[in-house]
C-alpha cells in the first residue's frame, strides 16, 4: 500500500494499492526485442525490417504476425529465432514469410494494392543459435528448404523429437518418451543430435554482448543490405490505364 497526495499533506491523501510484478523477464525480453528492432531501423535507413520469434508455438505465431504485419513493406527482413524454445511444428510460419505475389490492384483513386496485402518478395535472413531446440531446429531447417535465405549464427541445439502421446503416472508423475523422429525427404535421420548449422558462422561473444553488441545482428544487417545493393525494384510500375472506348 502506498499513501500518495498532491499535496505535502496527509488531509487529501488517498491509498494505493500496487500489485506488483512477480517476474520481469518478460518486459526484460521486450525491451530487448524493441531495442534490436530500433537498432536495424536506425543501421539501415528504415529499409530492413526486424522480427522476433521466441516459440514455435500460439506465442510464437502471435508474435511474428504481430510483427511481420507492420513490417511487411520493408524491402529486406530479419528473422531472429535466437532462444526459440520450440513448440509445435512451424509450417504456418514458413508460409506466411514464404507467400507468393500474385497481382496487383489498380484503385482508381488512391494507392494500388498488393496481393495478398502481407506478402514480402524481399530477401531475407534468419539468426540462431545454440539455445534454439526442438521447434526452434525445425524453423530454421524448414527456412533453408524454402530458399528464403541464408542462417546466421550458431548450430541449433539438435533437440528435434516428438514426446508426445506418452501415459501420465497414477501419482501425478510424468514421463517423457520419444515418440517420433525427424528424417528428410531424401530419407536421412537429420536435426536430432547434430542441429541445424549457419551458412554464416558468427560467434556470439559474451565480451561483446556484456558491453551491448550483438555481432550476429551486425552479421545480419550487413547481409541484407549486400542483398539490396543493385536489387531490382520488388514493385513494378503501373502499366497505363488501357483505353476501352468504342468496343
């Protein structure tokens, strides 16, 4: 309880009850997400976007539409994965950053659309590390496979196996059994034990970090603005308004 008032009196003073917070990881990890996503609008003149995914689960999802969607017209993407804690298996993920264009809407008065509105054409890149398990292998594996762009970092854990479906215990226990395995369309066990390696190795120095750099990020944005140096434009110009009169 605290006692407050405008004045340096207690005649018109009022309690306040505060409920405070019982854990502040989460607005630590906010404040992280917001301070790396001003970093990349500031490095890259507002060109590149920056999006976190912590999961692969309804929290992951929720955050990269939330987002992937304000961001969507920029010409270049982070997706940063780092410390992703997995979930369930990310493939709405990879279709919404891997949606195809299919038109545009000429408007008669205002500004054309594009279609699908939240389709991004632009290159892209994907940052992981060693903290990255289970749903957090599969993203990355699955971001290769699509082509859309290089992995910059560090090997993933290598934790990508089901545990579902095992009986819990008659006293409350739990217990965890391997139930299913990841192996490629090309017939191969892979991800499980190994992970998912970079195409770019970059070591996330903790003498670095401590001072507030992040050499991976760095990594990134240098990346993505080689990719739009001499890119053609992602948009093309409206054709003339066709002239129909007498047919």
């Amino acid at each position: 309880m605290l006692t407050v008032s405008d004045t340096p009196s207690r005649e018109d003073a009022r309690e306040v009850l505060v409920d405070t917070l019982g854990d502040e990881t989460r607005l630590r990890n906010l404040a992280w997400i917001e301070k790396n996503r001003k970093y990349v609008e500031e490095k890259t003149g507002g060109r590149v976007g920056y999006v976190y995914v912590p999961s692969t689960g309804v929290g992951g999802q929720t955050e990269l539409r939330r987002m992937f969607v304000p961001q969507f017209t920029k010409e270049a993407m982070i997706i940063d994965e780092r410390f992703n804690n997995g979930g369930q298996i990310p493939t709405r993920f990879i279709e919404m950053l891997n949606r195809p264009m299919t038109n545009y809407w000429g408007v008669r008065d205002g500004r054309d659309w594009q279609w699908p509105p939240n389709a991004h054409v632009g290159p892209k890149v994907m940052l992981i590390n060693q903290w990255s398990g289970s749903g957090g292998d599969c993203f990355p594996y699955y971001f290769r496979q699509a082509g859309l762009g290089p992995l910059i970092g560090m090997t993933t854990w290598g934790g990508l196996i089901g545990i579902s479906g095992a009986p819990g215990l008659i006293d409350g226990g739990v217990v965890t059994v391997p139930t299913f395995s990841f192996y490629s369309t090309d017939g191969e066990w892979v991800v499980e034990n190994s992970g998912v390696a970079p195409d770019i190795e970059v070591v996330d120095d903790p003498s670095l970090m401590t001072a507030g750099g992040d050499p991976q990020l760095d990594a990134a944005i240098e990346e993505m603005l080689k990719a739009l140096e001499g890119a053609e434009p992602q948009h093309p110009e409206r054709p003339k308004n066709p002239i129909r009169s007498g047919r």
